[in-house]
C-alpha cells in the first residue's frame, strides 16, 4: 500500500517554490504473504474424519463404556477451553476444533470405561495446563493430549494400565483383562522369556483390534486409513510416521535377533500399543514437531528408539506416550539444526 507525505503548509514570502517529486512510503505487513488459504478448523475437522473409523470401531468393541469415554473427554476438553476464555476474557477459539481434537485423541489413548473423573482429570491438564497456559493453539511445546495421558499414568497407574475391558463388552459383564504388551511383559518376568507363539498367532486380532487395550490400539487398518487420507488431503507428510514405525520395527528387530527368547519379534511390537494412534496422529501435530523433513525424520527416529527402550527395560509396558513428549522438548533443537528452505531460495539459487 503507498502513503503520500501530507503537504508541508505554505511557503514564507520571497522564497522559491521547489518542485519535487512527492515521497512515497511502502507499508508491508508482517509475513507470510502467500498462503494456501486452509483454516484450523478445516484441519482439525480433517483429522477428526480421519479419526472417526477407528473411534466408531472402539464402541463396537467395547460397547457402551467406550462411547462414554469418548462423549465425556470431547465434552470436558471443550468446556474446559470454553471456561478457561472466558475467565481470562480472551477472544474464543473453541469453535475451531482443536479442543475438541485433543479430547478425542485423550479418550483414545484411555481404557474403556475410564471413570468421568479421570477424564475430567486428564482433560484439565490436556486443555488448562498443558495448551492455555502456554498461550494457547500454536504456542504449546507438548502435545496436549499426551500430557493427559502421561498425567493420568503417573497419578492414577491403577487405572491406566490394569483396568482394561476386553472387547465384546456390549453386555456390560466386562472381563478385565491384560494388553498383549502387558501379556508380555508378564510373561517375560514370570518365566525370563516371552512366548513367541502367542506373539505370532495373534498378529491378525492385532490387526483388525481384536484385543484389550485403549480405544485408540484398536484396529492397526483403520489407522492405517485414517493416516492414509490424510496424507492424501495432505494434512502431514509422510516424514514422521515412517521413521517413527520404522525405527521400532529395525530396533526391535535387533533385540529379536540377538535374543530371540527374551525380546519379541519386530512385527508384534509394530502391531501392538498406540504406535500408529502416536505416529499418524500425534508425531505430526504442525506446533510441537519439527518443520524441515529432514527434522521430522529425526524426530520419529528419535520417538521409536526411546518407545522400544521402555518396551523392553521401562517400568511401564507402553513407551510411545513418552517417545513423542521427550522428543517435543527437542523440536527447537532440531528445527535449529534443519532449518527449512527460505520461501523464494531455491528460486533465486536457480536463477
């Protein structure tokens, strides 16, 4: 936009009257100047769709514990967000999806059934602490939903990794169950190995989620769909998710190799826990992950080494939560490191 000078005023008698040129000030607004036009609640709205083949399938496996989970913790991260604006009068972003985003990657990372409280618990640090506190969308350093969950896991240990339903839960007479990560680790301590047969027969109920476990280690396919649409719609890119499943299957596939006994094969470990919940749907979240592709796939190198490391020698029989939340604290590292191309670089290097 061009601003003229104003005129200087009248000029004193016997002087000449100089003909100059009118100065001209450019006022350019701050950056980006070129944008694809895509709004955060179209975004988020997408990940939701993408979201919603496996959710749908967790409420035929689980029943009606399951759909409350899910109604409670979208519910509560919303209200929570809501509350939370209205208190500190800032302009409302509860209409763009975002918190309803986090509470339903919450509700999949819990057992089904989880008391309201727990949600209500988790949701609290998920919304309040872990996103507004920080300023809100696109100024969090950890991804709210994990926080939640690692919260929960930590205060309530009980609740988050001994009270899981097993499917066909439809009559309400659930049965209490292990994780076949649990089942594992059970048998590793009971006995000094893991049963290698059971980690092989089980790879199809792996597969299409037939298993105890959170809503969000259901189906491995429907995951699989989900991340594949996004990649389609262009969403996230493929940097992430890739390194991430990839680096659990070579690094267990070590472990198996020089000890077969003792550490499962790679496949199971692929197949079982929040892996493509973690590496589709939360490895890629635009604020807390790296921006370079080259960074994104350090970053999911770096989430599937620790995963595997608390698989095999953690307390806890799941790593992806911790995988992801270690490797947020190091995205401004690794953005430092990678830095993406400057917007017109590679042109001018061209030209």
């Amino acid at each position: 936009m061009e601003e003229r000078l104003p005129d200087a005023g009248p000029k004193a008698p016997g002087t000449k009257e100089k003909t100059e040129e009118p100065i001209a000030r450019f006022l350019v607004s701050s950056s980006p100047h070129v944008h694809e036009g895509i709004r955060i609640r179209s975004v988020m709205g997408l990940v939701i769709v993408a979201l919603l083949p496996a959710s749908v399938f967790s409420i035929y496996l689980f029943g009606l514990p399951a759909l409350f989970t899910i109604l409670v913790s979208v519910a509560s991260a919303a209200g929570f967000e809501w509350l939370w604006q209205k208190v500190v009068r800032r302009p409302g972003t509860a209409g763009d999806l975002s918190a309803v985003l986090t509470g339903l990657l919450l509700a999949l990372n819990l057992p089904a059934g989880s008391p309201w409280w727990l949600i209500l618990v988790g949701n609290l640090f998920a919304i309040v602490v872990a996103k507004q506190l920080y300023g809100g969308i696109g100024y969090n350093i950890f991804n709210p939903a994990l926080v939640g969950r690692v919260v929960l896991l930590v205060a309530f240990p009980v609740h988050m990794t001994s009270r899981w339903i097993s499917p066909s839960a439809w009559g309400m007479d659930a049965v209490t169950t292990a994780t076949p990560l649990g089942r594992a680790r059970e048998a590793l301590l009971a006995t000094g190995s893991v049963d290698a047969a059971l980690t092989r027969n089980e790879a199809i109920d792996l597969l299409i989620g037939n298993r105890a476990g959170s809503l969000g280690e259901v189906s491995v396919i429907l995951l699989l769909i989900g991340g594949i649409f996004l990649l389609a719609k262009r969403v996230i890119t493929w940097h992430a998710p890739v390194a991430f499943i990839g680096s659990v299957w070579a690094m267990a596939g070590i472990f198996h190799l020089a000890n077969p006994a003792r550490f499962a094969d790679p496949s199971f470990h692929v197949l079982t826990g929040g892996l493509f919940l973690g590496a589709f749907f939360m490895a890629t979240d635009y604020v807390t992950t790296p921006l370079a592709p080259a960074g994104k796939i350090v970053f999911g190198i770096g989430c599937g080494v620790v995963t595997v490391v608390i698989r095999l020698f953690g307390s806890y029989p799941e790593g992806v939560s911790f995988g992801i939340l270690l490797m947020n604290a190091f995205t401004p590292l690794i953005d430092r490191a990678f830095k993406p191309a400057v917007f017109g670089a590679r042109r001018a290097k061209t030209a």
